[in-house]
C-alpha cells in the first residue's frame, strides 16, 4: 500500500530524498531507485535535482527499515 507526505525538500544526496515533512520535526528519508520518479504537478519528468526548500508531495511504499519511493510530485 502507497503511503503520502507533503514537506519542504531539504536536500537530495544521491538515490535519497530527505524531505522536512509537516507533520513531523524530523526529516523524512526516502530511497529513489532509477529516473523517472520525480514528477511535476502536470506529470512532466524532472531530471535535475530537487532545490533545498521545494514543496513536495512524497509517495513511497515501506519496505522493512526504508521508504522507498514510487514517485515524488514536485510542486
């Protein structure tokens, strides 16, 4: 079952996502497995890099101890 948080990204080191979510004082970190995951709000692929401070809405999926992303919608 896909899970949803909304937050602000904090920074992107590679294959990760560390978002600050809004319904918790810390970071989530979410593991981005290949391109093509990272959306924006019309469905266009994004292929740079998530700016520190970007609204983002996450959907991932829990598999054992990490969030893995299904796709991230970039607002």
């Amino acid at each position: 079952m896909t899970a949803t948080e909304e937050g602000a990204a904090a920074y992107q080191p590679h294959k990760t996502l560390v978002v600050l979510e809004d319904r918790s004082n810390t970071p989530g970190h979410y593991v981005l497995n290949g391109p093509g995951h990272v959306v924006d709000k019309h469905g266009d692929v994004i292929t740079t890099a998530i700016k520190p401070g970007t609204r983002v809405r996450v959907y991932y999926l829990n598999t054992g101890n990490a969030r893995v992303v299904d796709h991230v919608v970039v607002e």
